[in-house]
C-alpha cells in the first residue's frame, strides 16, 4: 500500500516554505482552506494540471478518488477532501450521452492492492486470471475475478511498465517504458529476466504483441521504432517508422500474419511484412488538422474476422474501418463526437468496443457494424480513462481505470461460467 511517506509529511507540514520558483508553478490552484496541503501531497505524485482536467467531483467522489492514490491520516485527508470538493465541484460539461439498445452487459471492478499505481492494460490469461500493469508502482499485478484474491511482483526500479501481454506458457511480458527494456515475468516462481534495447534511441517501448509465430512484436512510440524480440534467443531487432513524428502506439496481427500499427503522430496507419520487414502506410482522412489536439490520430486498432482494421481517430472522435485489400476507409462520428477522445478499441464476435475517454464518466460504447448502430454505457468507477482493453478468451473484456485504481471485467450478453468475487471499494 502507498502509505504517506516522511518526505510527503515534511512537504505537507512545511509547505508554506517550497522554494519561490515551486510555490509560482503551483499558484493556479485556488485559493482556499487546504490549498497549501494539495500542493504538497498531491504534487508530490503528479502535476495540478491533472486537478484541473477533472471534471470536478462530489465531496464523496473525491474521497473515494484519494483513498486510490494514497493513504492519508486524519485530519489531512479531510482537510485536502474539502478543498478539492469546495474548489473543484462537480461539472456537467463533460457529462456523456448515452444511447440506448439492446445489449446487456455487467461491469465488475476491484480495487488493486498498492495505491497510486495507476493500473493499466489488463490482460485475461487462458486460466481466467486477470493482469495488469501498475506504472507507476513498477509492478505487474494478477488477479483471480472468481475471488477477488490478487498477488503483485515488483520488477526493477524505473521500469514503469506501459503494458503487458502473456505468451503460450504463462510468462506476462511488459514493456519498459522508462528504462528502456521488455521484461519477462514467471508468476510461478517469481523470475524476471530483463531485454535492454540494442538502440539507446528506442527508449520507451509502449504495446506488445505476441504473434501466431510466437514473436514478441512491440511498437516504440517516441523512439518512432517496431521492435521484434525473438524469446527463445533474446534477440531484438528494430526497425525505423518511415513517417518521422508518426509515434507509433496500438499493435494487431491479421489473419495472414501481417502486423498493423496505428501513428498517435500523423494520419495514417502501417502494415508490416514480418518476413520482408517491408512497411506499408495507409493514409487515414484528416480534413481538419487544427482539429486534432496534441496530434492524437490514430491511437489503437483492432482487426475483425474479415481483417476489416478498426480504429479510433481520436482527435477528430471518429470510429474508423480500413480495407486492406481496396484501401477504402469508413468512418462514424462517436456518439459524443469531436472532443469525445476515443482511445482504447477491441473487437469480440465482430462487435467493435471503444471508449470515449472525454467523458465523465468514461464511456464503453458498442459498435454493430451490421446495423451501424452504437450502444453506450458509463462506467460505474468512470473518472480515469481506458487506455486499452482486450478480449478475453471466453468473449468478454477487461478494462482499467487508472485513476481510481481498479481493473475490470464487461461481462458481455451472455451468462458467465464462473461467480465473480466482490467488487473492492
């Protein structure tokens, strides 16, 4: 658990004296009872900028919200509660429209045991394990959905793992986005064995892949590298992205075992031929470049039973279809359109899932191609954001919401097999 530590007390206790330069970085935040304690906890953490990009909160919500982050004794946490919920309210301008169907789903989540982690990228092994990746508690986190039991690995310090994937014998994989490496963790007896990249320029590997060849494939976003690591020789090669700036970000296998990566940087995305190496890019609509706030494209991707590639155009708010084999491209506006932000994306049973991550709550919505028709529902734990989320094997999803610190399960139409354990406040 992250508990208050002396060097957050100390802040907290002498914050009237943080240096001149820090208290003017710091003098956005209103002014009000408590100011000077947000600044020394919270800061300690993260910027005030995340304060400000909430969508302000009940004094309850901001509560639960905190009691994620970091464990404060009273009066301290009433005290920085209070002030949040006094000068940041709840807000109604981010608040999502739903639309109404026919789909039944169910949200579980929990709560993951070492608070401020900010878990993410949760994957469903064939067991019906549930792991995650907890950044910024340099962790990889299992848990078991039928009893809510949940058992964390720490890995080396600085790892600040982005994301995480299992191959065929059990072993979770996470890349490194800090110090740039891709690791690899046995849950049964513990061991991490680390890969540094061969490239210092590839220094922040993000989203993993495990293709039918049994190859870790991996994209580098700011390096604007793909990366391909053999397990059985520890072998890494990389490769450069023929669009400088393209920051390459989501990663998916076709049918014919051709590898498809989507640019958060420009407007287009690739195929990569994993024999040949040979990249190919398909450019994707921009009609508006202005439109798209800090060059948020084509985050992730997700390809169907026909290699239709799905994606979400994040900065315009647009779900989007490519035809490998014409190269034509359709497009839907999301429910809550421009601004809406969707980000994570998958495809179970042909049904295209998304998020918009504007929203407060976050937003799951589902896609019938069939119909063109979407369906959406608000996340119960909602203020964080579904950076990416999967399939499970038995056609369900996992997601995460990183700022509350929870994993969760959308159980989707159908009747589970299994007795879910309880949802941990």
């Amino acid at each position: 658990m992250f508990r208050l530590s002396p060097r957050i007390l100390i802040a907290i206790l002498f914050s009237a004296s943080l240096p001149a330069q820090a208290q003017a970085q710091l003098a956005a935040l209103p002014d009000g009872p408590g100011k000077e304690l947000v600044e020394a906890a919270c800061v300690a953490c993260h910027e005030t900028d995340i304060i400000f990009s909430s969508n302000g909160y009940t004094h309850a919500q901001w509560d639960h919200l905190i009691a994620g982050m970091i464990d404060l004794p009273q009066p301290l946490r009433s005290n920085i509660t209070n002030y949040l919920a006094t000068s940041f309210p709840e807000r109604y301008d981010r608040r999502p429209k739903l639309v109404d169907g026919d789909a039944k789903i169910t949200f579980l989540e929990w709560r993951v045991p070492t608070l401020g982690q900010r878990p993410r990228d949760p994957v469903m092994t064939p067991d019906g394990m549930i792991f995650w990746a907890g950044m910024y508690g340099d962790l990889v986190g299992r848990l078991d959905p039928k009893t809510g039991e949940m058992t964390e690995w720490k890995l080396e310090p600085g790892a600040y793992p982005h994301s995480i994937i299992n191959d065929v014998e059990g072993n979770i994989w996470y890349t490194g986005n800090s110090n740039g490496t891709v690791g690899k963790l046995d849950p049964d007896t513990g061991e991490i064995t680390v890969y540094p990249m061969p490239d210092p320029a590839a220094r922040d590997p993000h989203t993993p892949l495990f293709t039918r060849s049994g190859e870790l494939w991996f994209t580098v976003q700011n390096g604007n590298m793909i990366g391909r690591l053999v397990p059985d020789t520890g072998d890494i090669r990389l490769a450069n992205i023929p669009t400088e700036g393209a920051r390459p970000y989501g990663i998916d296998e076709d049918s014919t075992g051709m590898i498809w990566v989507g640019y958060r940087g420009a407007p287009k995305i690739a195929r990569v031929d994993p024999d040949s190496w040979e990249i190919e890019e398909f450019e994707t609509p921009n009609p508006n470049p202005e439109s798209h706030h800090g060059n948020y494209y084509n985050r992730r991707l997700a390809i169907d039973s026909k290699d239709m590639v799905w994606y979400v155009d994040s900065g315009r708010g647009y779900l989007g279809r490519l035809d490998p084999k014409t190269g034509e491209i359709k497009e839907w506006v999301t429910p809550n359109g421009p601004g809406s932000h969707p980000y994570a994306i998958e495809v179970v049973d042909d049904i295209v899932w998304i998020n918009e991550s504007e929203q407060r709550p976050d937003v799951l919505a589902r896609f019938d191609p069939e119909t063109e028709q979407f369906q959406s529902w608000a996340i119960p734990s909602g203020v964080g954001v579904i950076r990416n989320m999967r399939a499970t094997p038995d056609g369900n999803l996992v997601i995460h919401q990183s700022s509350t610190n929870t994993v969760g399960l959308v159980l989707i139409d159908h009747e589970s097999s299994w007795v879910p354990g309880p949802y941990r406040p």
